[in-house]
C-alpha cells in the first residue's frame, strides 16, 4: 500500500506517514520510551565513552534502522502502472482534426535552440486558439532530469529526449504509431525513423515509434577555402588519402590542420567520421541500437581509431585539445584558426556569417574513390509524454511541423537542417550556394545512397560521458592506441547494457 | 527548567564540533540534561518533545528518510522510474572493484592536500601575521580581501579559473611576462597539472575561511600567555609554536573537519572546470556519483558509492575529533 503510483506522491506519503507513526505512538507513551531511550544512547555517542556505551548506541542504530526501513516499506519503484498506460494507447481513438478549444501545450527544451520558439509562434498565428509554454534547460541537465519529468504528475507534452534509454520501457513515453498511420508518416524515409524506433527488448531500430525529429541533422566536414587556397589546395578531398594529403600539406604549410576540441567530446565528430568509412554501416548500427550480440570492437572501428591516434602523433590536432570545449572550437573555425572543421549543419549559418565566402561545407569523403558516402546524422529528437493531456494536440503539432511550408522553412532558416517528412514535399527555400543549401544536398545525397548512420554518443544514456570522452580524450593525445580505445569503449558498453 | 532547543548544540564542554553534513546530532543531544533527571520527567518532558517534534519531524523527513532511502537502494538495480531488481551487494563489489571508480576515490584524496593542509597551512601563517598588526583600517581590509573568495560560488571560481588557467589565459600571460615561457601549458590539459589546477582553486576559496576562523581562535588565547613567553625572550617561531598553534587546536580540527569533506566530496569546482578530465585525471567520485545517477540512471550503483563515501568521509573525519579532545 504504500509503493503508490509515482516516487514523488510515495516519498511524500512515506514523511507523512512516518509522522503519523511518531505522533500516535507519542500519544500513546511508547514509541516516546523507545525514543527517550535512544536519544539517552545518543547523549552517550557524542560524550566520553563509558562502559557498554558501544553496546547501547548500536541498539540505538538499529532502532533507527528499523524505523527508516519500516518508513521505506517496499522496494523501490517495484510497481510499473506505465508499462500498462503505453500498451492501452495502442488501441487508442486518433483523432486528426485539430481541437477548437483553447489549448496550452507544454514543451521541455535545450537551451540555445530557439527552433521551438519560433515554430510556436508561427503554430499560433495560424491557430490562435492552442498556446505553447516551452522551458529551457541546459542538454546535460534536461538529460538528466527528463525521465522524472516524464513520469511527474504534469509531464511536458513535448520533450527533446537525445536517447530514449528505459523511458519506453518504463511506459513514459507514448506510442506514436497509431499517429504515424493517421497521419502518413509512412512516406517518410524510413532510414530517419528507424533510430527513433525501439522494440520490447530495448533495441533500437524496430518496434514502436517513440520519437520524431524537428529537423535532421547531417554531419560533415567544413573547410576554410582562404587558407586552402593559400596551400594550394584546390577542392574538397574524394578519398580519405587525399584527405590525408591535404591534412599534411597543411601540417607542412604551418596551418592547424583539423580544429577540435575534446573537452566535451566534440572530437568526437572527427573520430567517428574516420570509422564510418572503415566499418561495416549495418554492423556499427546494430550497435548503436544496442542488439544482443553485436560489438563495437569491429576490424573497422579499431582501423578508423588507429587512424585518429596516427593523425594525433602527427600533430593534427590543436596541443591543447583536452581544454577546448565546443563553443570554442566552433570560435576558432569561424575566427580562421585551421583549416578543416567536422561538425554539423547546425553550425553553418553560424560559420557563414564569420567566414563569408571562404568556407565550403562537403561530406566526408569514403575510402575508396567512387565509394559510398557515410555519414552520421540524427533527428533533433522530439517524444510525447505517455501522461500528456493534450496527444492529438501534440501530434498535429508534430505533423504540422513535418508538412506545412512555413514550419518546414522555419526548421531549415533556424537549425540549417533539412526538415524531414514526406520527401515529395517541397523543399525549403535556401540562399543558393550557402552552407545551408550544401547541407541539404548533403542531406539529399545521404539520403540517396542510404549512407546514415546515428551518432555513437546516442549508443547509450552513459556512454557518452562515461567512455568515449574520456577515452578518445586519452587517444587524441597519444595516451592510448586506437585498439585501446574501442576496446574500452566497448568494456563499458557492456558494463552499462549488462546491468 | 527544560530546555528544548532545536539549534547546533553547545553542551558544557567548550568546543564538540560536529561533522557538517553526514553525521549532525543536534537535537538528540539538546534534551539531554532534562531526561537525566527522571524524577521530574513526566510532565516537563512531554512539553519538551512537543516542542521538539516540528524540527524532529524536518529531521527525519529530510535528512534521516533519504539517507536509509538511499541505503535501501544501494541494494537495488534500479533506473530511479521503472521496476527495480533486489541484488544484494553487488553494486558495493562493483565500487570496489572498479579501477575507475577506485581511481577516482585516490583523486578525492590527493586533493585533501590542495582543500585542507595548504589553506590551514596558509592560513596559519596569515593569521598570526595579521595578529602581529596594529589593530586598524589595514588589518580589516586584509581580512576582507582573504575572506572574499570564500563569498564567490564555488561553481562561478571553476570557470572563472578555466579561463585563467586556458592555454592564453593570465596564468600562462603571467608567465610569459616573466620570462618563464618554458613552462607555460594548457594546465587544465595537462594530465599532470590538471588535478593540482583544479586543487589549486580550492585552496584560494578555503584560504580565506580559514584564515578568519584562525584569527577568531588567536583572540581567543590568553594575551598574558603571549606576554610571559615574550618575557622569556622567545621569538616570532618559539612563540608561534608555543603558544599559536596548540592554542588553535579546536579550531584546526573543525577546519581539518570541513574541508577534508570539502575535497572529499568535491564536485562544483571539477564539473565547471574539467569534468573529470582529461583522461580521467581529475575525476572525483561526486562527479561519478552525478553521471551514473542522472546520465545513466542507475541510481542502485550511485546510492552504493553515496554510501561508500560516506563511509570514507566519516573514517577520515571521526579520528580528528578524537584527536582534538585529546590531553584537553
């Protein structure tokens, strides 16, 4: 009786209940003689000890353990009504047509993403009768506090969730699959939907869809074309060799080759493009959806590192590398400090602006000439709180955002994504030849050649921060070889999934 | 008369510190001398625990619950939403057993030398130079100025220092201007420097506390015991040591006490700062506890490191206590 629905509701009933327990066994004298006792007990712990002092603070203890423990009662969110709520849903009555009534959707937000701002208010201006509340946290922190939000008494309708982890499983989340046929969403390339699936095992890929993009992002390299220019350097490399070429042409010109960063990981960019063009596409994926068997110590992922470690012993990256973080990573490129960037699209109306017309954006190029394209790419991930009030609200929304022009042109203006859905839809209107246009040629190449893949920091919740941070940190510096680090990689991987 | 206060007890002995945080018995020993007297308990002592409940009530809610809360889930695999697995002590093995949670203990406890025995070291010397002074205008703003690090948050000093300490911030400026240009590195990169960096800004908080709470205890020793050791002809050194130091010995053990726990459970400094890096080089088990309770939601694992650490605080803690009553 006293494991009640959520922890929040539990913890509180479990104070008041102990209260109770203290003020009726105070009524009655009994519990006050337990209690006088112990705190006679107490007086003796914190004076001089004195003969049979340890026996008697034990007791002490262990009658204060026993209370804790009765106040406890059961074992910790042993009861699981969510999982039920998810199932129910699947049955449940979609309704299209947007509601006429005066409605407030809540949205729980990165900071520095204005995108749902402005997809808001445009939502607003069409449809004044539905009103959104959107709060900001910083990634690291929404990460963290987003399955309690989910499974709170008023949860966000809306919620950016990077990895949806136990959230499904937990039923926090809700199904969207009855939304996905009401509305078409099955003339979406299935290759954006597929990460934002996850089946009754936890495995990505498969199984309901919990997540939709608001935009979708794709990664690649940018290069400052005024110092490739002044290197000699005459267009985009179309092999990794050349690639290769080019890093050491800068090298020996006395330009920063690769600009990075790793002290929150964004190195990472660089590594993972490198693997992508030596690794098996399925079986690096298979990983990153967590499938029963699969690896990250794979012949091509150990290549791809090794390569990393010999770029970092050739002094490719910046020597301060570890002390780098994003922001000023992203400064660096946009104030002309190297010449190649890996990053994503979502920094190309930022990189326009510093470097006018001396900036390229292109794929990063694969390991034999005339390959195929690999590149990693992910929806800014969007769910539904399986306990919002408001679903076919929030699923218009999320429809909206996927097939109305103004939305879509907002999606690609603000994130420099390409807005996803249904691809005979028109596409946004882009400045021709800008970064942003590159990004979705990019995009529509990638999508082509079905050469997507997630980012291996979404493998898992902790993954990210737990190993391939710290590890590639270690590689980027020539601490470990390239073996070591998917290795370890892996070891904590399987650490993390096991348990 | 019965005395029911609720506040940080003084009991007739001078000075019982307490250990901030983990182990406060404030209340239970606030009602002490009433329950000794038994004859007269009856009536008086049911006002007093009236009186005591509403901060008993507090207690229990928010410190003594959620410490056997986290106690039971140490025993659990649990992800903090969802179902949860009884699993005994595996998750106190895995704490023990894992290279990288054990690394980050030792971190914890190199940077005791960086939060306790250079601020108290330093502060020491400060405070008896200050004493020295003239009473006037000079000796409090000095005062002021070592007490005023001690006001900055502690998550504000770590980023402010990343900067200082960045491969063109004012450490690596100084050097330069000074001709040490040899020396100069991205200290917070450097797997050497980054853990006695990241130390180093805890001394220049905790500097100032102590250095105050050292010149409070100095007013405090006897001015005739610094008269007659004078008159015996000792110097600055002899007098520090005969007089000074074991004069404060309360007052080191409570410093030793907080900042012990400072570094020991440190995490604002390292999160704004490095994050545990590189590598893993200044990685502290507040951190580890942050990321495989939130990031990897595994609360069963965190709880069982809280209470690790707990335990370690209280180890190294308990026997300064002792120490400082010692020959009292």
């Amino acid at each position: 009786m006293l494991c009640a629905e959520n922890n929040c509701g539990t913890y509180l009933r479990r104070i008041a209940d102990g209260i109770s327990v203290v003020l009726k066994g105070f009524s009655r004298g009994k519990l006050h003689q337990i209690f006088a006792s112990t705190i006679d007990k107490g007086v003796t712990m914190s004076s001089t000890p004195r003969p049979g002092s340890r026996r008697r603070s034990s007791i002490a203890l262990a009658v204060i353990t026993a209370a804790g423990f009765a106040l406890a009662g059961c074992a910790p969110g042993s009861s699981g009504p969510g999982a039920q709520e998810s199932a129910d849903q699947a049955s449940v009555d979609v309704n299209t047509e947007l509601t006429s009534e005066e409605v407030t959707l809540t949205i729980a937000d990165e900071t520095g993403f204005p995108v749902t701002d402005e997809l808001a208010k445009e939502f607003t201006k069409q449809h004044p009768n539905v009103t959104f509340e959107i709060t900001r946290d910083t990634f690291q922190n929404l990460t963290a506090n987003a399955p309690k939000l989910l499974a709170g008494e008023n949860p966000p309708d809306l919620i950016r969730l990077p990895t949806i982890g136990d959230t499904a499983r937990d039923g926090l989340l809700a199904n969207l699959d009855p939304y996905a046929e009401a509305y078409g969403w099955d003339a979406w390339p299935e290759s954006q939907l597929a990460p934002l699936r996850m089946n009754e095992e936890g495995t990505r890929g498969s199984g309901p869809l919990y997540q939709v993009g608001l935009g979708y992002s794709i990664t690649g390299i940018y290069m400052n074309t005024a110092i490739a220019e002044k290197l000699g350097i005459d267009g985009p490399p179309q092999t990794m060799a050349e690639l290769e070429d080019d890093l050491a042409t800068a090298k020996a010109g006395g330009v920063l080759p690769i600009v990075a960063g790793d002290k929150d990981g964004v190195v990472n960019f660089v590594v993972q493009a490198a693997m992508n063009q030596y690794a098996d596409k399925e079986e690096f994926l298979s990983w990153m959806f967590n499938e029963e068997g699969s690896t990250y110590a794979t012949e091509g992922n150990i290549k791809g590192a090794e390569l990393i470690r010999s770029w970092a012993d050739a002094g490719y990256f910046p020597s301060d590398i570890n002390a780098v973080d994003y922001f000023t990573f992203v400064t660096r490129f946009s104030e002309g400090e190297g010449l190649f960037a890996f990053n994503g699209n979502w920094e190309a109306a930022n990189y326009q602006k510093a470097l006018g017309d001396d900036v390229e954006f292109f794929l990063v190029p694969p390991a034999e000439e005339g390959g195929d394209h690999v590149a990693m790419g992910a929806a800014n991930s969007f769910s539904v709180a399986a306990g919002s009030d408001e679903l076919d609200t929030t699923t218009y929304f999320l429809d909206w955002i996927h097939s109305d022009p103004a939305a879509r042109q907002i999606i690609t203006d603000v994130t420099g994504a390409s807005p996803g859905g249904d691809p005979s839809l028109e596409q946004p209107t882009v400045e021709e030849g800008s970064l942003i246009a590159d990004a979705l040629d990019m995009a529509a190449q990638i999508g082509e050649e079905n050469g997507q893949v997630d980012f291996m920091s979404n493998t898992t919740a902790g993954i990210y921060a737990g190993a391939i941070i710290p590890e590639s940190q270690l590689l980027v510096t020539s601490k470990i070889t390239g073996d070591d680090f998917v290795s370890r990689v892996q070891e904590f991987y399987e650490n993390e999934v096991g348990s | 008369m019965n005395k029911a206060t609720t506040g940080p007890l003084h009991s007739a002995e001078p000075q019982q510190p307490v250990a901030t945080g983990s182990t406060p018995t404030g209340p239970v020993v606030a009602v002490a001398q009433p329950l000794r007297r038994r004859p007269v308990r009856r009536a008086g002592s049911r006002t007093a625990w009236v009186m005591l409940l509403p901060a008993l009530a507090v207690y229990i809610g928010f410190v003594i619950a959620p410490m056997l809360m986290g106690l039971q889930y140490s025993f659990y695999d649990w992800n903090g939403v969802g179902a949860s697995t009884f699993v005994g002590l595996e998750n106190y093995t895995r704490v023990l057993t894992d290279p990288v949670l054990l690394a980050s203990i030792l971190n914890a406890f190199t940077l005791i030398i960086f939060f306790t025995i250079i601020p108290i070291t330093v502060g020491l010397i400060l405070a008896s130079l200050i004493r020295s002074m003239r009473q006037g205008p000079v000796s409090s703003i000095a005062q002021t100025i070592l007490f005023l690090p001690q006001i900055v948050p502690l998550a504000a000093a770590g980023i402010a220092w990343a900067w200082m300490y960045a491969d063109t911030g004012t450490v690596n400026q100084f050097l330069r201007a000074v001709g040490l240009e040899g020396i100069t590195r991205s200290w917070l990169a450097d797997y050497g420097t980054a853990l006695p960096a990241v130390g180093l800004i805890g001394s220049w908080v905790l500097t100032g506390l102590c250095t105050v709470l050292l010149l409070t205890g100095i007013g405090k020793i006897d001015g005739s015991l610094y008269e007659a050791v004078r008159l015996d002809g000792a110097g600055w050194w002899r007098e520090f040591f005969t007089v000074t130091l074991p004069g404060l010995r309360q007052e080191i053990a409570v410093l030793a006490t907080l900042t012990i726990i400072a570094a020991l459970s440190s995490f604002d400094i390292i999160y704004t700062s490095t994050q545990g890096g590189p590598g893993r080089a200044t990685l502290v088990p507040g951190i580890s506890i942050f990321r495989i309770g939130f990031t990897q939601s595994d609360v069963g694992l965190a709880s069982a490191f809280g209470m690790v650490l707990m335990v370690l605080v209280l180890l190294v803690v308990l026997p300064i206590q002792r120490l400082s009553k010692v020959n009292d």
